[in-house]
C-alpha cells in the first residue's frame, strides 16, 4: 500500500443523467485512505449510480474521478481493479456454475493470457481467502446456489479480496441479512481493515449497523449531497430527517 | 503449464483413443472410414463453436461465414492462382482468423440473441457475395471443383483427418482446463463481475473469437480439399449450421470432448439411417432424437458417459 498525501479518492462535481433523470447532480467528495465513509439516503437518492460511476460501469455525464493523485475518469473498470479499487454489490454476483473455491480464483487470475494459460491455479492460497472471510473448508467446494445470503456476501468479499483493493465500495452490505450474519459481517469489514488497511465506502439502509464502522458519513438525497459530517450529527440533521421521513 | 494428476489420467484417456482409432482402419471397410472422416470435419467445426460459445456464452450462428472464408480462400489461391495447397491453406488460416475479428467487432456492443443474429447475418452476407461478387472467381452459384487433394485414399484422408481432429481437440481441452478456461465460463456467466475482478474482457473474448477462428479456419480449408469442391449453397446452407450446433450441444458444450462425440454420433446416425430413410426425412428423425436427448440430457452424451465411469469406479470401490 502506498500512503498519498491527498485523499486517496476524489469526485469532483460529478453529473449522470439517464435520459430527462437527472439521477446525480454535482456530487463532490473526498475519501481519505484508511477513512470508512458511509453514503446514506433514501431509495432513489443516487448512491448505487455514484458507485456505478466510480467503477466505470457508467460513463458520468460530467464531473472528475481522482484516485491517489491521477484523473481516472476515462480509465476502464478493469484498470481501476487493479489501481485499487473493487466493489460488491447490492444483489450478490457470483459465478453461480462455479464454486467458491473457482469465483475465489477469477479474482485472483491475472490478467494476462499468457499466465492464465501457463500459471496453474493456487488452490491453497484461495482456500486461504476463502477461510480469512469464514468460510470452512467444506463450503470452499459448494456451489453459490447452496450458500446463504450472508455467505454470498461473503464470497463477494473474498472475490474482491483476492484482487487486494486499497478502496472497497460496499453496496447495501448488510441488506437480506439476520442480525447474526450482519453481526459476523461487521466484524469481517473491520478485521479486514485492521489487517490489511483497507479504505471503505459503505451504502447501506441498515443505519444501526453502519453506525459503529463508519468515520465519516454523506447523505444523499434527489442526487445531491443534503448533509456531510459525523453519523450523529447527520442523522439529528433536519434536512436528513425530512429526506427520510417527509416533511 | 501445470498439469495435475487428474489431466495426466485424463491425457491417458485420449492417448488410448487416439490408438483406437488409429487401429480402426485396420478393421473396419473404407466405406466406414469415409463416414469417419465426415465427422472429424463436423468435430473440427464443432469444437471451434464450443470453444467461442460453449465458453463464453456469445452464441454464434454464423461458423459457416468462417469456414467459409477458410474454404474459399485456399479454393481461390489454389485453384485460380496456382498457389500451392502448403502456402494456401496457411494463408485460409490467417484469412480466417482476421475474418474471426471482423465477427468479433459486434460482441464488443451486443450479446444474446441479438449477437446471434447479427453472426447469422455474416453467413447469410459471405453467401450473397460469393455468388454475386466476381463470380469468375468464386465460381458464382457453382463454386469450384476439381480442387486439389492433399492426399488420396480414405485411408490416407481418415488418418491426415483424425490427425487435425485430434490435436486441435487435445490443445483445446489443455486450454479450457487451465485459469483461461475458467475466466471464460466467468464471462458467460456474469461479464460485468469478470471485469470487476480486473479482467479485461475485450481481451479475453478476442482470444476466444481467434482461437475458435482458427480452429474452424483450419477445419475449413482441409475440408475443401478433402471433398474437392466448393459451393456456397452446400457452404452456408442453414442445415450445415445446425448440424454443428446440435453436434456441440448434443455432445456437450463446454467440454470440448463433448462436441466431437456429438460429431461421431450424429455423422453415424445420419449415414446409418441413409439406406433406410434417402431422403431428408431422416433430418426431421435426427432432430427428433437430439430434441429427445437434449431435454431429458441437457449435459449431452459427456456427462451420460461421464457419469456412466463414475458408477462403475464406484461399484469397484
């Protein structure tokens, strides 16, 4: 891991229209490294597209995306993985044909034909991802299929540790969750950090879990930014409130 | 690349029918052989399919566009031009590999059903051009014959035949088995989470689209000269293209072993059922047997035989 001296991700002014929708309207933030924020805000507000737009999944309308010092807006989904930054998603994605142990090990083939081909897989170093994020050894040969929402979440999780990410976008994390699952998922994401230093970004509708892992928090709400500071201050935030609740 | 226990028994597996076969001319009648050599050809076209799309899910109807531009390449240059069959059939190799680009360029916006059409278009516009544009040199509607063998005999053509198949099947199973085979399935399964594991999948399928190119480049061109002629009615003829889907699915998709025994079967079953139905009846019985195994076996002939050696490991045990 490299240490910057400015923030480790920066959006600048970021716009995404769909259409007439004008689904992100000149978000600005910073992400220092090491620093947990977590995006809040109500159904629609723009959370998922500002992640979107951050893995170049959607080209932004208009607006910056900075990362460690260098303009990656225009740089493709895969070359961001391997700058640093990776993301789950709000319904789990796995190669669901595979098993654990094999989505484990997309994540960590290299992205170069020449070694897919010639370089065999690790089975133990995946085994090793796969336990660091709870997995037994029995459900490293199981199929996605046979997993619980909780252990889709974590495979998601293994998949992205295995391309080691600096910055990890988490998307509705705790969502479909029982409170035990959101509980060991809690402390995977701060283990994680702990060990390995990582940078979090956390969606989440699950304001109670949020509430304890989060530095920083943004709220979101009709694509703008509506409220930035400390997880109390902004839910006592009156705006927050009315966003929420009605006015 | 590494190769575990598991690829070193399998690897027996192939020796041994790479022996077989190479001792079933000495049993069977040139009328057999003859029907064989068919098959290898289908096996050949087959495998090309199952390695783009058995693995990464981009369903192409239009192999017969890059057979046919293998075919019609080695035709031209050999027959119009005088080159020799070494350098043209090299040359419908390379030929085929850029048309196999040109067949990737939509893959790059489309997938599903609408990249299976436009593939289908490809054939359906190498079909047009072929009997339209320089006719004199195509052959127009007639094509060419008369083309040159590259060896005479069945004997000698089911050996020079097997001998493509076999090779080109044992490169393309060593290559599913490794971690590209894998980041292949990945991308049928779900594209977007390939790339946010840091894949480039441009890359990957533009692999995949050269490799099946040239598998169905060198298919192709061995294929014209074996039968001598070519035509693009009998060359993009819609019957040609699902002969060699249903060899892939019936077999087994994605398994590379599965669509050359689907080619056997289907090249058997055709020939067999010949003296009996003459006619193209014997297509609608066909498509009523692969329909049947297809619903009740949607692995294909593979995993029935597959799961057939594992009971019997099993019952040793």
């Amino acid at each position: 891991m490299t240490a910057t001296a400015g923030p480790l991700l920066e959006v600048r002014d970021l716009h995404m229209t769909f259409g007439g929708i004008r689904a992100v309207q000149g978000i600005s933030f910073q992400v220092a490294e090491g620093e947990t924020l977590g995006l809040i805000g109500p159904n629609g507000a723009g959370k998922t597209t500002v992640f979107n737009m951050i893995m170049a999944e959607l080209r932004p309308t208009s607006g910056e995306i900075w990362f460690r010092g260098e303009n990656i807006t225009r740089v493709p989904t895969y070359e961001r993985v391997k700058r640093g930054i990776a993301r789950t998603y709000q319904v789990p994605q796995p190669f669901g044909e595979m098993s654990v142990g094999a989505n484990i090990r997309v994540g960590m083939a290299p992205d170069d034909i020449w070694k897919l081909v010639s370089e065999g897989a690790d089975h133990a170093a995946e085994a090793d991802i796969g336990r660091s994020v709870g997995f037994s050894d029995e459900q490293i040969d199981m199929l996605p299929s046979e997993l619980a929402m909780g252990d889709l979440r974590r495979l998601e999780m293994a998949r992205n540790v295995a391309v080691s990410p600096t910055l990890l976008l988490l998307d509705e994390v705790f969502a479909g969750l029982t409170l035990r699952e959101i509980g060991q998922i809690s402390e995977l994401l701060v283990e994680k950090k702990r060990k390995d230093g990582l940078t979090y970004i956390i969606v989440s509708h699950d304001l109670r879990a949020l509430a304890p892992l989060v530095d920083r928090v943004i709220v979101m709400s009709f694509g703008e930014i509506i409220a930035e500071g400390t997880f109390d201050d902004v839910v006592r935030d009156e705006a927050v409130r009315d966003a929420y609740l009605g006015q | 690349m590494a190769i575990d226990r598991e690829t070193l028994r399998y690897l027996g597996w192939w020796l041994a029918f790479g022996v077989l076969m190479c001792l079933l001319p000495f049993v069977v009648g040139t009328g057999t052989l003859r029907i064989l050599i068919f098959a290898h050809f289908l096996a050949m076209f087959a495998m090309s399919w199952d390695f783009l799309s058995g693995r990464t899910g981009y369903i192409s109807f239009g192999h017969p566009f890059l057979i046919g531009i293998a075919g019609y390449t080695t035709a031209i240059l050999s027959f119009r031009f005088d080159v020799p069959i070494y350098y043209s059939i090299p040359a419908a190799i390379v030929a085929t590999m850029v048309g196999g680009t040109l067949f990737f360029l939509p893959a790059l916006r489309i997938r599903g059903t609408y990249f299976a059409l436009v593939t289908l278009a490809f054939m359906e516009i190498l079909y047009q051009l072929t009997k339209v544009v320089a006719p004199k040199i195509t052959g127009g509607t007639r094509g060419m014959s008369g083309l040159e063998s590259i060896v005479t005999g069945a004997v000698n053509n089911y050996y020079l035949s097997f001998g493509i198949m076999f090779v080109t099947g044992v490169v393309l199973w060593l290559l599913i088995r490794t971690r590209l085979g894998i980041a292949l399935s990945a991308i049928r399964m779900n594209e977007e989470a390939v790339r946010s594991t840091g894949h480039n999948t441009t890359k990957l399928k533009l692999f995949a689209f050269t490799v099946s190119a040239a598998v169905s480049g060198i298919g192709g061109a061995f294929y014209v000269h074996y039968i001598g002629s070519i035509a693009p009615r009998g060359m993009f003829e819609i019957n040609f293209l699902f002969t060699i889907l249903v060899a892939a699915l019936l077999g087994g998709a994605e398994t590379i072993i599965g669509p050359i025994m689907g080619a056997y079967f289907l090249t058997v079953l055709l020939e067999y059922l010949r003296p009996v139905m003459p006619g193209m009846e014997r297509y609608l019985l066909y498509g009523a047997i692969a329909l049947v195994l297809y619903v009740v076996r949607p692995e294909g002939i593979y995993s029935i035989i597959a799961d057939a050696g594992r009971k019997v490991q099993e019952w040793r045990r």
